[in-house]
C-alpha cells in the first residue's frame, strides 16, 4: 500500500519504519526534518511539505503531537486538499474526543474517510509492533485498515468517532493513577524499612501485581526515570481527560487529584522525567530524595 506518515518523532519514526520494512509504500514528512530523513535508508520518501507526502497516499496516517497540531497539518497546510480521492486519514495521535469528531466531520465534508486510532504501548511496543490501538469510526474503515494495524499491533473497534480517543484517555487515567499507587505503596514500604525491591518481588502475582508495578515499579526501583512517557505527556492527558469529563458531565475526582499531583511534579522540574517520575515527586514530599 502507499501510506503518508506525518509526525516522525519519538512514536512516529518506530511505526513508520515498520511500515517500510513490511514491504508498503511509505512517504513520511516532519516539522524537522533531519527527524524524517532516518527513514530514507528504509525506503521512505523524504518530503518538505506535508501536502507533498499525502498526494499518493491511500491511507494517512497522523502522529502528531496534540489535536491542535492535528488539525492545522491537516486543515492549514493543504493537506486536506491534497488527499487522493477516498482516501483513509488515520489519526493515532492524541487528541480529545471533541477534536477527533470535528475533523472526522471537516473530512467526510471532502469525501474522505476519517479513523480516530490512538495507541498504547509506548517507543517499546511501536518498535515490537505490539501496540495497543483503540479505533473509533465506521467499521468499514476499519476493515480497510487493517493491513497497517495488523504491522504496528493489536488494533480494537471500540465505537463510532471520537471513541478511539475515549478509550485511551481511560487508558492514560489508569496508567497514571496506577503509577502514583505503585510509587506511593513503594515509598511507603521504603521508609517503615522494608526493601522496596522485595516487596515489589512479594507482591507480585497477587491482585496488586500489574504491567505497571512491573516495567514503572522497576524504574522506581532502579531510581531510572529515562523517558519513555514523560511527565509532561502524562499530564497533557490527564487534563484532555478532565476536559472531556466537563463536556459530557462527569465527575473524575481521582483523576483531578493525580492532575494536580503531575502538575506539581513539573512545577518542580520533572516534566522530562518518564511518567514514573512521580515516584521523584511523592518522595521529595517525604523527604526520601
């Protein structure tokens, strides 16, 4: 297939090199460049212009870095205008619901087909093509999309537009709630005098044990915030969670809770951290740094 990846960063630049070297067309196009040009010893045809990287495309696939940036790549910089007749707009970046449905409906206006597929599973699992994807839309489009989701991991229909986007901000509610519970257990452990390591060895196969006490509780252990998810991500989607809570008239008091803790981890110098860097945050409180 000829497929344009736009966004080649951190998430972008994995799934696009699995695209081409799972034998499709790739044309992929980046705010900077040189970040793109990694991929021309794949296969992948460098473009300038956003535009330019879509003319061919049968499918479009975003990774961009929030719903913002989405729509003006593909409403202000002639993307939009550019597609091929009919042509797929899969957008796997993160956006809210509310984003996802307006361009979704700016597309259709134009004839084309509109995918909201935001994933889970970080730079690992775009590496592994073992990414989780959630995908609002038709379930016609879906189908269509199915040879690009089975390369980049498990992809689920979970609704009409806008869904896609709903299941992963639940996604990001429970990882970063889970994170704080797992750095706040640890810490506590840590400082009644009990091995953190230990304990997380103890504890697992119970009902606490989860990917996160594994791979985050592992980084805390290790005191390694390399990362991976940043804090400043984490909280971008925990406030993009709150905002649609608003619009639909939901109250998420645990949410706004570990809203307010990440923000106050930043605040404090940790926005590069990975998102277990909330482990650095909860301890500073405790006076364990």
């Amino acid at each position: 297939m000829k497929i344009a990846v736009l966004g080649i960063g951190l998430m972008g630049y994995p799934m696009a090199r699995r695209l081409c070297e799972a034998g499709h067309t790739v044309h992929v196009w980046n705010r900077t460049r040189k970040k793109a040009d990694r991929l021309a010893p794949f296969g992948a045809t460098v473009h300038a212009q956003a535009a330019d990287a879509v003319r061919a495309a049968d499918i479009v696939i975003c990774m961009l870095e929030n719903g913002t940036v989405v729509g003006e790549v593909l409403f202000s910089k002639g993307v939009a205008q550019a597609l091929k007749p009919d042509a797929l707009v899969i957008d796997m970046s993160s956006t809210q619901p509310s984003e996802a449905r307006d361009h979704a409906a700016r597309l259709s206006e134009i004839g084309m087909t509109h995918l909201d597929a935001p994933v889970s599973g970080g730079t690992l699992g775009a590496a592994d093509g073992t990414l989780a994807i959630m995908v609002g839309g038709k379930p016609a489009a879906f189908e269509r999309a199915q040879a690009v989701f089975q390369v980049l991991g498990h992809a689920t229909h979970v609704g009409p537009h806008g869904a896609g986007q709903l299941a992963k901000l639940a996604n990001q509610m429970i990882v970063g709630i889970t994170i704080g519970a797992v750095a706040e257990a640890l810490l506590m452990c840590e400082k009644g005098g009990a091995t953190m390591a230990k304990v997380k060895e103890a504890i697992t196969g119970g009902f606490a044990d989860s990917r996160i006490l594994q791979v985050h509780g592992q980084r805390m252990v290790d005191r390694d915030f390399t990362p991976y998810g940043r804090m400043s991500v984490q909280l971008k989607d925990l406030r993009n969670a709150l905002a649609t809570a608003e619009e639909i008239g939901f109250d998420a008091p645990v949410t706004r809770l570990f809203e307010k803790l990440y923000s106050e981890g930043i605040e404090h110098g940790l926005a590069d951290l990975d998102h277990a860097g909330l482990f650095v945050e909860l301890a500073s409180r405790n006076g364990m740094n």
